[in-house]
C-alpha cells in the first residue's frame, strides 16, 4: 500500500445539554461531530454525523445520498446529501494547498488496534455475529479480509464508515453472520499504512472447562456445611426467644 495518503478532517460540534429535574440540576453532556476528510492520491472522502461515538448518518459519495445508521433516523431529521459533496470539494482544494505548503510531507501513519469478538454469548449451532473492532489508526485507509478456515468469505458481511475519535484517530467494525461450530475457525485480516505486513486475529470456538469432580464435590460440601450452620443458628436464635418470651410472661405485668 502507497504511503501518501494525506487526510483532512473536518470540525467537530459540541452540544451541552441541561435540563432541571425537581430543585435540582442533572447536567447531561452530549456530544455530535460532524467527521469530513478527503484523501489523495486516492481520491476518496467522507462526510459523516456522529452522535456520543455513534454514527447517525454518512453520505454516499457515489450515490450522492445521505444513508442513515437506522432508518427511524429519517423519520425526525432531514440531510441534504448535495451539501456534503460541496464540503468535499473544499476538503480537497484546501488538501491541495496544505500538500504545497508542507512539501509533500505524507501523513503520519497510525497502526490499528484490532479486537474480534462475538455479538453475544457462543452456542453451537445457534446463529451468532463476530465482530472486527479496529480502533486507534490513521490514516482512515485499511483492508479488511474475513477469512473462514483460511478462506476470504464474502457473503453477509458488513461494515461501518470511519467513525471519529477525540485523538483524531479513528475506529471501524466490520461484521460477519456465522454458524458456530467446532470444525471451524475465523481470522480478521487487517491492512493498513502503519502495519508492515498484514495482521491477523483469530477466533475459534472455546467450550467451557466444566468443573473437576473432586472442586463440584467441594462446593456441594461446602454449600451443604453452610446449609447446616444457618439452620443450627436459626434453631438457637428461635429457641433464645421463646424462653425470653416465656421469662416475660412469668414475671407478669408490673
């Protein structure tokens, strides 16, 4: 992969809101950042909402149409799609100038971070989601490769824009539907600037190590001991009362 990449970011929004709740404040802390970047030589670029790390919508650049995370979305807000195009253009010519301006210094390069884990707790043969978290790289160029048994798997996989983070880095999930199963095994196949060769991490399906005979006759035994201490102190306390009740009464009213 080339090295000359040079993003533009776009500026963030910040929203504080507050609202009164009895004779007392809860001050809530929101924030929106509206993400645009434009890359060279490849030609690409980005314009995005996000909303406390979640992306609300992105525009399609090809499309010229805004894409909403959730289609509810467009049930309460409205964008129109041209505008990021315009954003773009003077991404680009301002890129043109900084590139002049810095000698063509390229961009410093930020390796990803790269987590997979499953959507929700693994059970055979029981429809499932892993996902590829990459977070903390720059710039927002990378390849991604789901790899089943060694073999690239194409069919439902997903992804999300670049989203935004308060360093100016950026994270992205990609996601792959699978059928969990002892036979197979997955790897998420990452390329980036800032990686000297292609990074890989596995996962594969992990039964969990039922408990020694002799550790589940410990914990019986133990439960079983703990069962008796607490009948034979209720049985005490019981009996204490009784007799105080019983000296009471003896002694009659005063």
């Amino acid at each position: 992969m080339a090295t000359t990449g040079v993003p533009v970011l776009g500026f963030f929004i910040t929203i504080v809101l507050m609202r009164l709740q009895e004779s007392w404040a809860i001050i809530e802390n929101h924030v929106i950042i509206q993400s645009e970047f434009y890359l060279t030589p490849e030609q690409s670029g980005e314009f995005m909402f996000d909303f406390d790390g979640d992306e609300i919508f992105h525009v399609d650049m090809a499309k010229t149409e805004t894409v909403w995370r959730l289609k509810e979305f467009s049930e309460f807000a409205s964008f129109e799609a041209q505008g990021a195009l315009a954003n773009i253009a003077v991404d680009k010519a301002n890129l043109d100038i900084m590139i002049k301006r810095s000698n063509h210094t390229p961009n410093r390069n930020e390796p990803p971070e790269v987590t997979v884990l499953s959507d929700k707790p693994v059970e055979l043969g029981e429809p499932n989601i892993l996902i590829c978290f990459i977070d903390k790289f720059s710039p927002p160029v990378i390849n991604v490769t789901w790899l089943q048994n060694g073999k690239p798997v194409t069919t439902g996989v997903s992804e999300t824009v670049f989203l935004p983070r308060d360093d100016h880095l950026f994270r992205k999930f990609h996601y792959l539907p699978f059928l969990p199963s002892t036979e197979d095994v997955y790897d998420c196949k990452v390329e980036h600037w800032g990686l000297d060769e292609p990074l890989l991490k596995h996962w594969e399906f992990e039964a969990q190590t039922p408990l020694p005979e002799t550790t589940e006759n410990v914990v019986c035994a133990l439960g079983l001991v703990l069962g008796l201490v607490g009948i034979i102190a209720g049985t005490i306390l019981l009996i204490k009362g009784i007799r105080r009740n019983n000296a009471v009464a003896r002694r009659g009213p005063l």
